[in-house]
C-alpha cells in the first residue's frame, strides 16, 4: 500500500505550521543507533548508542539533556518519595521503591559520552543526564552522540520491570538514554515522578542481542525473522538458532520511543487486518486467557477499522498488543497490557492504548503540560470504538466520564488542567481531570459547534498535525477553522481555570398583558455556554430554543428557534415564550445532558 512507502526520515525538515508560540512550527529530529547486549539471568544489559541529533530550532543550543527513567527505581528517588508523601498513592507503587535491594533496583549508568568525537561533560541528578556540550550546536546543524551504558531492570513496579505479577519476564518500557525534546518552550528535561512523557520524532535502529529461548515483540518492524523464528520467520522457512543468544534487529521509522517486552513463554499470533497492517499479540501461555486472547484479535481489528474511519489511517506497517506492565501503557506500535482479565476488560484496555497510537504516538502533545489531551480524547474515542465492536448503543456513551468531571468539580480537589501532570494533590484528582474531563471537553465541544463539525475537525486536526507536536492552541484553531466559531473563551475557561458550568431557571411567570411566558434564566457559575432550551407542550410536542453566546460570535445550525445572544457579563436572562393553543407542561436547559453543569436540578421546570 502506498501509505507504507513514505519518508520519515526527512518529514520533520520540510514541517510547516503554526503553533501557540506564535512563530513558525519547527521540531528537532534523532536518528538512534542501538545495540544491546542482554544477561538474563542478572537482569543487566550493556548497551551502545550512536544518536544523530539535528537542531532544526533557531536558538544555538549550548547544552543537552537525557532521560535517565530506571533511576527512579530506587530507593529514596523522587518517585519514591513522592509515593510516600502523596495521600492517595498508586497502590501499585505505595512505599515499595523504598524496600527494594541493589539487586532489585533500576538504573542507568552512562559510562562514557562523546559529541562529535570529543568528551562531552556530563553528570546525573536523579532520573535527568545534564549535558554540557563540547561543540555548541547551531540552528539547523547536527551533532553525533556517542554513549555506551549499563542498565539494570528493576523488579516490576511501573511500567517497566522483571517478572511481572503475571509471570511476564522482561517489560522494557523507558529502558535506555533519551534525548529530552528541545522546542519553543525550551528543554523538557522533567524528572521521572512516575506521570507521562514527552519525546523527540525520528528513527530508530536497534539491535537486542538475547538469550535464545526469549520472543520479543514492540515497536518497530523485525528486520531478520529468517533468524529468528517464533513466528516471524516467511512461510515455509525453517529457522535454525545457533549459539546461546540470538540478536533481534528492529528499525522503527517516524516515532519518539522505541519499547519491548520478553518472555521465554509468549505466544506469538499475527493476523492481517483489512487494511494490510500486520497485528501481533504475545501472551503467556496459559490455558485461563488463551481464550480471550484469541477472541481478541477480531475485536482488534474492529477497533483498528472504527480509529482509522474516525480519526485518520493508520500509517504503520505493524502494531502489537504484549502481555506485560502492570497494566495498560500506550507505546510507539505497540502497549503493554496485563492479560489475566475478563474478557469485556481486556478489549476495553485494548480500545484505549490502540487509541493513543493516534492520541499521542501520532499527535505527539507534551503529556506532561497536555495530559488531557492525549488521555482525554483517547477516553473520548475508545468509549465509542469500544461501543462500535460490541455493537451498543447507548443513548449517552460518555456518561461515566461526565459523572466523574462533575464529581471533581464538586470536590474542592480541582487543578486547572493547564497543571503539569505532576503537581497535583491527589492521584485521584489528576485522573479525573486527564481522563474524564479531558474526554468532556470534546463530547461538550459536539454540543458548542455540532457532532459533524466536531468530526470534520478530528480529521482535520489529525491530517493537519499527525507526527507533530500539537498544542491545546493548535487544536482549538482547527475547531475554529471547520465550524467559522469563536471557540478562545472555551478553552480558556475549561482547562485553564476551574470555572464551572451552571445554569438554573429560577422562575416561569404568565404576563397576561403582553401574551407571553417568561422564563428567567441565572449563570450561576462563572463559565458561559450557550444554551438549548427545550419547551414541552401538553399535546407531547416539543421545540428547542437556542440561545447564543454573544462572545462565541456564532449560532448553532438547524435550530427551531434562535433568540438574542446571551452576553457573558449578564448574570440573567429573560426567555420569553408566547401563549400558544397547547399549555406548557415543562421547560428544561440542555436535554442533551451535553453540557457539563454541575446541578441540574435547576435544569427543569414541570409546570403541570
């Protein structure tokens, strides 16, 4: 197919755009060369990295920076401490950082790096390498890194790690040194607390050299399966194993993290989907989820089909699903997922780390700054894919997630999502607002400028933006663009403060002399929307009245009726209805439950 013959490797230098810093767009690029060379039975690998790193920037940069991320798996790191100093830690690190022994730690230890043939000096805080360059690197020049380093994979606690509580050997998430992304907002070399991550669009090439008996499976395509086997091998071909390792050699086009897993015990299925993208599943084999992870592999595809109808094609050759982590992570081509589950829970992973191989391996946001945006639309659209291949129907699909937003926001415990992911008070908090309300803020963004223009601006937001790193700004213009809305207030108010949507009719009153029904309506919270007012008659007719937001400089299409616009600084509103043959039985604000107001017991009036 010929969205497989494209090139990714000079893409980044012809990208034009516009971003939120109100220059023109630019993103660095890597090239990483790795090899590596695994002790399975120490959990210990050496590896050697050539990394080709072009400062596409205008700024000389005089300095660099590399993520460390085993590092945090030690005793006395940040995220440790942060675990035991948060009220609601993550059960599933709690203070056991804290307990573990030299042999059952992570690190990454950087024996040696040179820039360009020269020694470059370098020192660790924690999870972070900071770099003094030997060479400045100047805007549109490129240097080459030389590294040779040491890991240790701790025992599984995040992520990453040995010998999962499923029995998964190897989950090598985050697993070796990477160049923090450099761009218009400066160095992101943020410490690993145990949130999200932000990373630099390239290529990789690289070699894992292990025991023979381990299958691997991750990002990339394999460029040897003759050698190596279990699975990968062409039809036919009969695969001889020499020797005590085999070394697996993967090239990965266009991504900004490379991740594998490894298990002596994995089963390797492979299915061609309908549009030609090769699906792999690896999992542990047991009798107790060979079933569900064989009925997986339809449903997969089904999700696979509803993202790239939905949202945009996907345009790698390969993704895989991989028994391991401690949960469900998205990577580039691939997530790691436990796999003792039900049925209904294993899909349900499934759909929403398939989704973020668009909503965040393809529309790369700083997770960190972003995180709703990756984590939100990713609930947004795997809640109605996940729907699609079950075939429900439900009349209000995101339901969960507005209970849960209104639930936050009715807490006291709300941070403006503007927050880094690591900041917040609670876990709890921090979930609510990435996932639940980030997955609000598109479905209420369907009732603002209508489901057709929220689909046209998915898509083009996607066609748009796709191996970039798109801001909040960038993808609000595209929204503006499409529906010709002033849309700047709503994401203001929504993820830049805690302003809350509530409106109330607070009183229906007949004026006998002028014939007409008065509907007074109160913004009692400090976020305007413009409101669809439903009028019920005795006879069961209805008919929506549609009030604009005057800041929004737009009316909604197709609406019965259109009344003034409602300006923001108006506390009050005065609906007026005339007398008709038919007596008003019920007057209700947002039928559609669409809009995310806090209390909608002043919503509705029944008047008979």
């Amino acid at each position: 197919m010929l969205r497989y013959f494209f090139s990714l490797n000079l893409f980044i230098f012809s990208l034009v755009a516009f971003a939120q810093n109100n220059t023109s767009y630019w993103q660095q690029h890597v090239e990483y060369t790795m090899n590596i060379d695994f002790d399975v039975k120490k959990y210990q690998y050496d590896g050697e990295q050539e990394l080709v790193y072009t400062n596409n920037s205008p700024d000389t940069l005089y300095k660099a920076y590399y993520h460390l991320y085993f590092n945090a798996f030690q005793p006395g790191s940040e995220m440790d401490v942060r675990s035991r100093s948060i009220k609601d830690p993550d059960r599933r690190v709690t203070d056991r950082i804290s307990k573990l022994s030299e042999d059952e730690i992570g690190f990454i230890k950087v024996k040696s790096l040179m820039q360009d043939g020269e020694n470059a000096s370098y020192q660790v805080k924690g999870t972070v390498l900071e770099v003094r360059l030997a060479n400045p690197i100047l805007p549109g020049n490129s240097t080459t890194f030389d590294m040779k380093f040491e890991g240790q994979v701790p025992v599984q606690i995040r992520r990453s790690g040995r010998n999962s509580a499923e029995g998964v050997a190897l989950s090598m998430t985050q697993w070796y040194p990477k160049l923090a992304e450099y761009d218009f907002e400066g160095w992101h070399a943020d410490p690993y607390i145990g949130r999200e991550f932000h990373g630099v669009w390239g290529n990789f090439d690289v070699k894992i050299k292990i025991d023979k008996d381990y299958i691997l499976g991750g990002t990339g395509y394999l460029q040897n399966p003759n050698e190596i086997g279990y699975g990968y091998e062409e039809e036919g071909v009969k695969v001889k194993r020499k020797g005590r390792k085999l070394t697996w050699h993967f090239v990965a086009p266009g991504v900004h993290d490379f991740t594998w897993a490894a298990d002596p015990e994995y089963i390797h299925d492979k299915r061609t989907a309908y549009d030609g993208t090769t699906l792999h599943f690896l999992y542990k084999d047991n009798p107790d989820i060979k079933e569900n992870w064989v009925n997986l592999q339809d449903k997969t595809e089904g999700l696979l089909k509803y993202f790239n109808k939905h949202i945009g094609q996907y345009p790698y050759k390969q993704y895989s699903v991989i028994q391991g982590g401690d949960g469900g992570m998205e990577y580039a081509m691939s997530t790691l997922i436990t796999g003792e589950r039900s049925f209904g829970s294993l899909v349900g992973v499934t759909a929403h780390e398939l989704a973020h191989a668009w909503f965040q391996h393809l529309l790369a946001t700083n997770e960190l700054r972003h995180e709703w945006m990756d984590e939100g639309f990713t609930s947004y659209m795997s809640t109605l894919a996940e729907n699609a291949v079950f075939e429900k129907d439900p009349d209000f699909p995101h339901k969960n997630s507005y209970n849960s937003y209104i639930g936050l926001a009715n807490s006291g415990f709300e941070h403006p999502q503007t927050t880094h992911a690591d900041r917040y008070k609670y876990n709890a908090a921090y979930g609510a607002s990435a996932y639940s309300k980030g997955a609000v803020f598109l479905s209420q963004l369907g009732y603002l400028i209508g489901e057709d223009n929220l689909q046209k601006t998915i898509h083009r937001y996607y066609d748009e933006w796709k191996f970039k790193h798109p801001t909040p700004n960038d993808f609000i213009r595209i929204a503006e663009k499409v529906s010709d809305a002033e849309l700047s207030w709503y994401l203001n108010d929504w993820t830049r403060t805690t302003n809350q949507i509530d409106y109330a009719i607070t009183s229906v009153q007949n004026d006998v002399t002028q014939n007409t029904i008065i509907v007074n309506l109160e913004r009692k919270g400090l976020m305007p929307m413009p409101l669809e007012v439903e009028v019920t008659y005795e006879d069961g007719s209805t008919q929506m009245i549609y009030i604009p937001l005057r800041m929004m400089r737009w009316t909604k299409p197709n609406q019965d009726v259109v009344e003034d616009d409602w300006p923001w600084a108006f506390p009050t509103y005065k609906l007026e209805l005339p007398v008709t043959n038919f007596a008003i039985t019920k007057i209700e604000i947002d039928p559609s439950q669409l809009m995310a107001d806090i209390d909608r017991t002043n919503n509705v009036k029944v008047l008979k």
